[in-house]
C-alpha cells in the first residue's frame, strides 16, 4: 500500500479500479469553523470502505481518500459547474449538507482562494492517483472497468423524491461504460430481489464522466447506495444521538454478497476483452 496520510492506493494486478471517495472524515484541521463537526460529517458515505473490503482480495486497485466531502468533494466539476442542471446539488467545496442547513458558521466559507488550495492539496492528487492507476492498469489489460463507490441516505427530499432505490447505477446515461457491462450489472441489481434503477437520479459524478472513456479502454461504473441496505438507517431525522449506527457485518451480508458479485461480474468483463 502507498499514498499519504489522507492518500492510500492499494495496487492490484486485475483490471479493475475501486474508487472511494467519499468516506472520509477528516476535517483537515478546520473543524472550529464549521456549524458543528458532527453535521460537516453527517453526509459521509458510510463504512463504505468496510462494505466493499473483499475488493482488494479479488485483485482489484483500491484509491481512498480520508478527507471529508465537506473540505472538497473529489466527485465534482472543478470548474463548478452543475453535474446536475436544475436539481439541487453540493458545490466543490460545499457550503451546505444535502438537506441545505449551513455548513459553515457565519462568514466563514471558502472564498476563491481557499477553494483554490483544497484543490491543489486534495483534489488534483485525488485524480492524479486514479489517472496513474488506470495508466499502470491499461499497461496490463487492453480494457479495464472503474468502479466508484457511493452511498447516501434513503430519503433526502431536497435531492430526491421519495425512497431511493436500494443499488443505483451510473454510467453518464450510457457514455462511460460498455453497454453489455451495464447489462451484466443490471441483471445481477435485478437478481437481488432489491429496488435498483440505472442511471436514475444519479447518473454518475465527475469521477465517472472524467474517467469514463470506453473508447480508450476504461469503462466507468458509479454504484451509490442507500444506507438502509446495509446499515440499520432510521426513519425519519438522523442526529447526533442516532446517526451514523454501528457497521454491522451480519445485516450488511445480503448487500455485500450483491456487490461482490457485481465486482467478479466486471472483472470477467474486463478479462474477457482480452479475446
């Protein structure tokens, strides 16, 4: 394993990229000026790293960061502009939570300059690591799939109506990824007995768009989540006091054994091309 403190890339062999960017927690240093920690967290795609650790052991290159979204989310445009035109969305470096309550305490929020720094420290090195990797990888296998992992509560009215479907996949409406991969995945969403849908209401971030490109070789795949299919999400208001729960391997089983399929799935794919 290499990387920095906030950094990690653990490399593999196979033709797969495991890409997760949303996990981590550190606030670099700033937690003074947000609101409070807790809600600077509260959007965190959680235990995601401890639901998708198979992944190294199937071969596959894992790229994780542990800063928080809230300091920069590395799955935006950089230039700000709206992945998702007339739907409300998080910035780059976001002033709000999903749910549009403040982030930051008055007067605080990044200005130019600072969002200018978060993408030099973290931002542009998050992307420089997955472009190194799918480099490295292509040098080994004619095509390769990049798998960026997500999760997100069930119900967040500002973003979505509704309950989310349990496994929703993106592939940028079709562009990034190798129709007959979509498919595949599809089929094993569809065999899990779960709500899925492809390319609903997340179609994939900028990782996906960005690095997505099937005619070079690289299929992009974005899976996000809703909590309740792995971890135990209540109903209604999440707070300190019951947000997030515990990881609990046992309930996050059926998931797991879902997604773990979805990954041999795309290695085969993947391997497959070599014919």
């Amino acid at each position: 394993m290499s990387g920095t403190s906030w950094l990690t890339i653990q490399r593999g062999d196979a033709p797969l990229l495991v890409s997760i960017p949303h996990t981590g927690t550190d606030l670099a240093g700033l937690d003074d000026i947000f609101v409070s920690p807790w809600l600077a967290r509260r959007d965190t795609d959680w235990w995601i790293e401890q639901l998708y650790d198979f992944a190294a052991g199937l071969g596959a290159t894992v790229v994780r960061t542990t800063v928080s979204r809230s300091i920069i989310d590395v799955n935006r445009d950089p230039s700000g502009a709206s992945l998702y035109p007339g739907q409300a969305t998080t910035e780059l470096c976001p002033t709000t939570t999903f749910d549009g309550e403040a982030l930051y305490r008055e007067g605080l929020e990044p200005d130019e300059a600072e969002v200018a720094r978060r993408r030099e420290s973290y931002y542009d090195p998050y992307h420089a690591a997955l472009e190194g990797e799918i480099v490295r990888l292509r040098t080994l296998h004619p095509e390769i799939v990049l798998y960026d992992c997500h999760s997100i509560r069930s119900v967040i009215p500002r973003l979505f109506d509704g309950k989310l479907p349990l496994f929703n996949l993106g592939t940028n409406s079709g562009k990034s990824a190798d129709p007959v991969l979509q498919e595949q995945v599809a089929a094993l969403m569809a065999a899990s007995g779960r709500p899925w849908v492809v390319n609903g209401r997340f179609k994939g971030g900028w990782i996906t768009r960005r690095h997505g490109q099937p005619g070079q070789g690289v299929h992009a795949l974005q899976m996000e989540l809703s909590c309740r299919g792995y971890m135990l999400e209540p109903e209604g208001k999440v707070e300190p006091a019951n947000w997030p729960t515990r990881y609990d391997p046992e309930f996050a089983a059926p998931m797991r054994a879902t997604l773990t399929k979805i990954l041999e799935t795309a290695l085969a794919w993947a391997g497959s091309r070599h014919s």
